[in-house]
C-alpha cells in the first residue's frame, strides 16, 4: 500500500543473482531510510533463466510474479520501471527494450560491453526524453565521496595537479575458481571493477581526454562450471592499470585488479591540487581526509596536516535511518543510488548517474582496450 501522498511505482527486475537481491533490498526498503521517500514500490515482477530460479526470487523478494521471459516484465502495464541486473552481454537487448516498451530503466555496472552497444542504448534513452534512466554506480553515493565532489566543486582544490585511484579485490586468486560469466562475455577487470573507479574520477574531476592502458591475465584457464574436471580459457583480464589525461590538464594513475593479494573491496583515491589535497579509502569509508595547503603555518606546523572529516552517514534529507552519526555501509551506498534514480523518475528528469554516465565510462574502457593493443595513447571517445 502506497503512502499517503507518495506516488506508487511498480518494479520489474530482471536477473536475481547477487545484484539482483542488493538492487531489491533498494526497492523494497526506501521508505524506511527516507521520510517521505520519493515512491513507494511496488514488487510486481522477477525474471530469471530458470524457471525454478524464477520462483524462488519471487518468493524471496516478495514479488508478484515469477518467469523465464523478460518480454513479460514489458508487456505489464503495472510495471513502471524495469532494472536490469543481469549478465553485462545482455544490457544492450534488455535495456533498449525495456526503453522502448516506455518503461523507466536502473542498469547494472558495466552498461554493455561495447561502445558500439552504449551507443545504441544513448541513441535509444534520447529518443524517449520523457523516460528517466539511472546506472548503479554506488561509488558516487557513499557520503564520503559526495563531500569530496562538494569540495572539488567549492574549488577547494584549486587547480588539480595528479591524481591515484584504485580498485582493488582478491577474489580470484586462486585457480581453481570456476569459469563463470564474469570471466567470459562478463568484460572482465575492466569492466567489472575498472568501470566504477573510471566513473568515480569522472565524477570528481570531470571528463577524459585520453588514456594509456595495459591489460593483464595471470591465469588463462580454469575449470569449467559445468564439469569441473575440464580446463576452458579465461578469456578476459584480471587486472589493469592505466594513464589518464582530463579534459582539465590534470594526470592521473588508475588501477583495478582481482589479484590484490589481502584486499577486501578497496576503493580508494588520492587528489593533489596547487590548493589542497582530498584522499579517501572505502575500507575507512566514515572518514575523508583533507589538506588546506591555504591553512596557516608556523614554526611548529601551525595548522597545517590533513583533517579527518566524518562523513559518516550524513545523507541530506530526507534521510530518515539509521542516525547520520552512524557508520555507512555498502548496501547504503546502493540504497542511496536507488533513491536519487527515483527521485528523477517521480519528478520526470535524471539523476546523478544516467545510461550517458555508463557510456562514458564505456568510452573510456574502450579507449584503454585499443591503448593496450596499440601502445600508444588514445583518445577517449566523447559521447
């Protein structure tokens, strides 16, 4: 039942693996974290590859119904918005679908696995200006790196010299980990995790002009999930690092791997400007560190040193739970995400990650794809 003067959304999910559950918890949460929340949503439809899946996720995620056929989230006209959490192979298809069956469209990272396919879906989202489209690019709604945006804005920086990002995960050092879509038509490194540290810088430090990339894959066969006593190919990278030149002049150093021996889900990055310096790390995500290099000195240091901000949980309103005293955490970052989409939806525009933020990135990794072919520099593609 919707609340009283909060409009009701239906929600279709396509996809309920591990970010179709964190994508649901979003939906069907909001009005207990927000007050008055943008919409109240209603579960009407999961689809998934198997029929038993299939009613499983409906029965897990309280939804109306369960199927095997994505064309059948399209064809409810009590479904309002589809959000597609499924394999990146099948973004293109679903997403430009899904648009044009005049429905409201949450994408998982990365958008395609193409430029070639974020273009068709750009050209898609401009032919249906009346429909709002939001990507989940979480980084982007962690207090910690929306007070960081809100610095950079301010010019607290000043001109921005260098900068360091990285991703950095372990989860697949070991060789015997099966072969699964992520290590196929997934994209691989790049862009599972590449795409979210590429957004984040862009989102801080605007847009890229070129990149020099180098791509890496330690182990190129595992066993297959279907018969484990069989080795297939990886087909994709499990690490890269990159040279980025902005649009601003400003030079950067990413990285994202698999093979971060010791790593958790480490996000961090360092930015030094002629002003000051901004750095944060997501596995100390309540805190951001920053330099005022216009602070005054002395003999003893004066005032001069990083300062550590709590950014803690202080969403602005109407942030409703837990206290904005309180730690964040992951799931937060998600449910933040989904509430800035709606928000858009309910008022008829886009928020602050839109299907363009996706093709951007998108840009980007295609640019470090073909620099790690070539050897040289290449330009990123504007979309």
């Amino acid at each position: 039942m919707a609340l009283e003067g909060v409009p009701e959304l239906g929600i279709g999910i396509a996809g309920f693996g591990f970010i179709g559950k964190v994508h649901t918890n979003g939906f069907k949460n909001l009005e207990l974290f927000y007050s008055p929340p943008p919409a109240t949503c209603r579960m009407v439809g999961v689809c998934t590859s198997r029929e038993e899946t299939a009613e499983k996720a409906r029965q897990v995620g309280g939804f109306e119904f369960g199927t095997t056929r994505f064309e059948d989230l399209l064809e409810r006209d009590d479904i309002d918005v589809i959000d597609v959490a499924t394999p990146n192979n099948l973004h293109r298809e679903q997403v430009i679908a899904a648009l044009e069956a005049g429905k409201h469209v949450y994408c998982d990272k990365p958008l395609t696995v193409s430029l070639e396919d974020a273009q068709a879906i750009v050209a898609a989202a401009r032919a249906h200006p009346e429909l709002s489209h939001g990507m989940a690019f979480q980084c982007r709604f962690i207090p910690g790196t929306m007070r960081a945006r809100q610095l950079v804005q301010e010019g607290f920086l000043g001109k921005v010299y260098h900068f360091r990002a990285a991703y950095l995960h372990a989860g697949y050092t070991d060789p015997s980990r099966p072969v699964t879509w992520r290590l196929a038509e997934g994209g691989g490194c790049l862009a599972d995790l590449g795409s979210h540290i590429v957004d984040l810088m862009r989102y801080l430090l605007g847009d890229y002009e070129a990149v020099r990339g180098t791509l890496k894959t330690w182990i190129t066969e595992r066993p297959s999930a279907e018969d484990p006593s069989k080795l297939v190919p990886v087909e994709v990278d499990d690490y890269v690092c990159l040279e980025a030149e902005m649009k601003s002049g400003a030079f950067g150093f990413l990285e994202a791997s698999r093979y971060a021996t010791g790593t958790q889900d480490q996000v961090e990055f360092q930015i030094y400007g002629d002003k000051g310096a901004l750095k944060w790390n997501m596995m100390e995500a309540d805190w951001l560190y920053a330099y005022d290099e216009t602070a005054p000195g002395g003999e003893l240091g004066g005032m001069k040193g990083f300062t550590q901000i709590a950014t803690v949980q202080k969403y602005p309103p109407p942030h409703a739970l837990p206290s904005s005293k309180q730690n964040v955490g992951w799931m937060r970052y998600h449910m933040h995400s989904i509430f800035d989409f709606l928000t858009a939806v309910t008022a008829g525009g886009l928020g602050t990650a839109t299907l363009y933020d996706g093709a951007r990135a998108q840009a980007v990794d295609e640019a470090v794809k073909a620099s790690a072919e070539s050897g040289r520099w290449e330009r990123v593609t504007e979309v």
